[in-house]
C-alpha cells in the first residue's frame, strides 16, 4: 500500500504493549474465516516505527462486534500486522453489555495485568476509565493521525478528551439508527418517511402488526441491555429531560418531561391497545433479542446499532431489501433527531508494557486500507472514524445507500440542542456513563411496567443516580 496517498505522509509515531491477565476472556485465533478478507500490507512508515520493537509483545482487548465475520476480519489484520513486525499480538474478544467490564478492566490495570490497549465504545465507557485512573494520554498520537487523516468524528471529541488531552484515539465511527419494515408498510399503504414523532412510530407499529402473521410492529425492550438503555435515554432526551446537566455533573433526572416521557413509553408495555405489536417474551429479552427477531423477519421496527443491518446484508437476508432506515425520533422537545452515533476509541492503559507497538497498531488500523475488510463485513456498523479515511476507499462512499446518512451523522456540527436548552452530547460523565451501565434506566420502566406510578419510578431512578454519581467523585 506504498502508493497510497494517505501512507505518504510521515507522520507516524511509534510509541507503546502489554500482556493480559483477564480471566474469562477468549483469545481469537489467528487466521480469517472470511472468505472474502484480504488484509492489507502493514506501510513502510509503521514498519520503521516498530523496527525496534522486533520480538517484543501486547495484547490487544477488542469489543465484541455482533458479525463474527467482521472479528474475524479484524483479527486478521491484527495478525498481518504482528508478522509483518516481528511481534507477537494477542488479541481477545469482550462483551462490553456484560455490566461489569469497566471493574474488572479497572481491576486488571490496578493489578498491573490488563493489556495494553482496548478498544471501547467512546460514549459509554471513557470517561469511566478516565475518571479511575486507567488511562494514558495520547494525544501525541491523535494530532499525528489528525495530520494525515484530517479532523476526527464529532462524536470523538466530546467523549475522548479531558482538560484539553486525548485519552484515547478514534477507530471508527458506529452507526445506529431506526429500522423499518417498509413492505409491511406498503401493504397498509402508509409512506415511509425519514421524520418521525415517537408518537407516530407508536402508531405505525400498532397499524402495521398482525400477530396471526407473526408479525409485531414494536420490537423492543425495556429489559437490561444496551438497546434498551438506548432507546429509554434516547426518548428521555427528545421529551426535554437528561440523567444530568450539560456539564455532566448534577443529576437532573426527575423533572416534568422525564416524568411525561416515561408515562408515554410505559403506555406501551402496559396499555392493552398496544399488545398486538408487543412479541412474545419481549419483556425478558436481552441484546442479542431484538437483532435474532429482526433478522427472523417477525418485527415490525426496531432501534440498534447497524449490527442488524450489516447482518441482514452481509447473509443475504430478505429483510434487507424491505429495511426504511431513519433517524431517531423527534419528541416534544426537539425538532429533529438528537442521534449522534458512537465511535469506537482505543484505549493506552496506564503501565501498558509495550504503549509504542499498541500506538503503532492503532495507527495502522484506523486507516482505509485495514479498515475496509472489517466494514464490509459490518456495513453501517464499522464506518471510518476519520474525515479523509472516508475518501480513502470507494467502498466508504457507495458500498450501501444508508452510508451517506452516516457520513453526515458522524460529521454534523455538535452540539445538537433541545427547546429547553439541553445540548447534545453533554460533556463526557463518569456518572452518566456508570448510571447507564448500571441498568438504571431499564430497572425504572420494568417497575413502571410491573405498576409503579411514572413519578414514583423516576424519583427513585434519580435518588440511584445521585448514589452512583457520587461513588464517580461526583457528590450532589
């Protein structure tokens, strides 16, 4: 890849490793079960920067991606690159909705046997890590790539950088969106459009479900998982209520609008009207659940990150021809979508014993070249996290009609503002990040599903946040 513009440049650092000690964690093999994966060479520019760096080791911690062929994908050039260096690489799986991976990281680099770099969700996870203690900066490798590959997504400079420094370097950009059946809508002869209300998705779900057919408009949930986390906050948001204030510091939880969306998405899981687009066993789901029923062709809508629609892509699903993608919805508060998506960022752990071969690494993965075999096998999922790296490949521009939706989300000017002044994203928080991972949100509407009055429920969600902020350092 020699001849590639955006190698041209030198402005590569070499810098960083470490080995692990994370029980319970699944190393990956070596070698591709892709097909069609083809693992870019490693450039002169990285090779000169590990030269010295011959013979020595890391591990690397990889956020499980829902398409096994796109881990696959990723390993595979993680192993090119340790042989085309000289070192050795290993390269282990972690499912990040676990609850508990910012402990048991946190444990590991306290113990001085984490590895040496991870890469994590930016918006649920770095400000966490950053507030223990556990990273290091690495802002000299940020600006080098910034050199070469132009500003990084917006996403990344709100939840990557404390006081001014990176403390950790994009990798690529996670598309999310709403999805469609946009066959069962034709059939009911309803338009689809890029503009919803929640109230309206609510409606067109109910219209468009027939349980005789197997068919169930509201696919999903409010039991634990990510998804649902998503969907509540997401929700929250766009009625005019935040777990805190723009600066990530006081919880401001229990106001009017979250009272007021909280009772609309409760209607829907209690309200008899709506149990026909409710599937069966959607109260117990966990993450996976929405993407095997999506997938099994028996939802009507459902939000996720673009796992889901790479999958449907990826095996040839017919769900894919019949998939409307659109943005969040907009609520009382908003007039148009508040949907920032996510990147993920790799992560230099504090005492890392090789911090120079995992910032080459990073370096080498982020570019177009070794990216592009991850995202075909994740398309909209894995999407470049770096403006030019877009332009690098011409797989990124037209290898599916929803990826200029996500060029533009991952790009939009930031922050996105409400009717009563709340700015999104809000500044990176160790306590919004620890109250989402906590599962508080979903613990809330299962009570309110079970009973609970709306108010009731979200005084007590807010009294637990107040809790778990202040466990952060961040005392009410």
């Amino acid at each position: 890849m020699g001849d590639s513009p955006l190698w041209s440049r030198r402005g590569f650092l070499g810098m960083g490793v470490g080995v692990l000690g994370a029980a319970g964690l699944a190393a990956c093999g070596g070698t591709s079960d892709s097909p069609t994966a083809v693992v870019p060479e490693v450039p002169k520019e990285l090779l000169d920067g590990a030269a010295s760096l011959k013979g020595s080791a890391m591990g690397l911690l990889s956020q499980k991606l829902y398409s096994t062929a796109a881990n696959d994908a990723l390993d595979a050039s993680v192993k090119k690159f340790a042989e085309a260096t000289g070192t050795k690489i290993e390269n282990s799986l972690v499912q990040a909705d676990a609850g508990d991976v910012v402990a048991k990281i946190d444990a590991e680099v306290k113990g001085g046997v984490a590895r040496d770099m991870a890469f994590m969700t930016d918006s649920r996870f770095i400000a966490q890590f950053h507030a223990l203690g556990d990273l290091e900066d690495v802002t000299d490798v940020v600006q080098a790539l910034t050199a070469v590959y132009g500003e990084p997504c917006a996403t990344a400079k709100n939840f990557c950088v404390f006081d001014g420094k990176w403390y950790a370097i994009p990798y690529h950009f996670i598309g999310i969106g709403s999805f469609l059946r946009k066959d069962w809508m034709q059939e009911k002869s309803i338009t689809p459009k890029d503009v919803y209300s929640w109230e309206e998705l609510r409606d067109v779900c109910l219209e468009i479900s027939d349980p005789g057919k197997r068919r169930f408009g509201w696919g999903m949930t409010v039991n634990r998982s990510g998804d649902g986390n998503g969907m509540i906050e997401a929700l929250i948001n766009s009625y005019g209520g935040a777990i805190a204030s723009n600066d990530g510091k006081k919880v401001t939880f229990n106001s009017p609008e979250t009272v007021q969306a909280v009772t609309f998405l409760g209607d829907i899981y209690t309200n008899p009207k709506y149990k026909p687009m409710l599937p069966p066993g959607v109260a117990s789901w966990t993450d996976t659940s929405n993407n095997e029923n999506w997938l099994a062709g028996v939802l009507g809508y459902t939000r996720n990150s673009f796992s889901v629609y790479a999958d449907s892509k990826t095996k040839k699903n017919p769900v894919y021809e019949n998939t409307h993608v659109f943005s969040d919805c907009t609520g009382p508060a908003t007039d148009k979508s508040l949907l920032l998506g996510q990147s993920q960022g790799f992560t230099v752990f504090k005492g890392a014993k090789n911090a120079p071969l995992a910032k080459l690494l990073a370096q080498y993965l982020v570019s177009a070249p070794a990216l592009v075999g991850v995202a075909k096998e994740a398309p909209g999922l894995v999407m470049p996290a770096w403006n030019k790296v877009w332009d690098a490949d011409p797989y990124f521009a037209g290898g599916d009609p929803a990826f200029p939706m996500l060029r533009t989300m991952s790009q939009q000017p930031l922050p996105l503002k409400t009717k009563n002044e709340l700015t999104f994203p809000q500044k990176a928080s160790a306590g919004q990040q620890a109250v989402v991972a906590a599962y508080v949100l979903t613990d809330m509407m299962q009570q309110v599903v079970q009973g609970a009055a709306p108010a009731q429920a979200v005084s007590a969600a807010h009294a637990k946040m107040v809790q778990i902020f202040a466990q952060q350092g961040l005392p009410q």
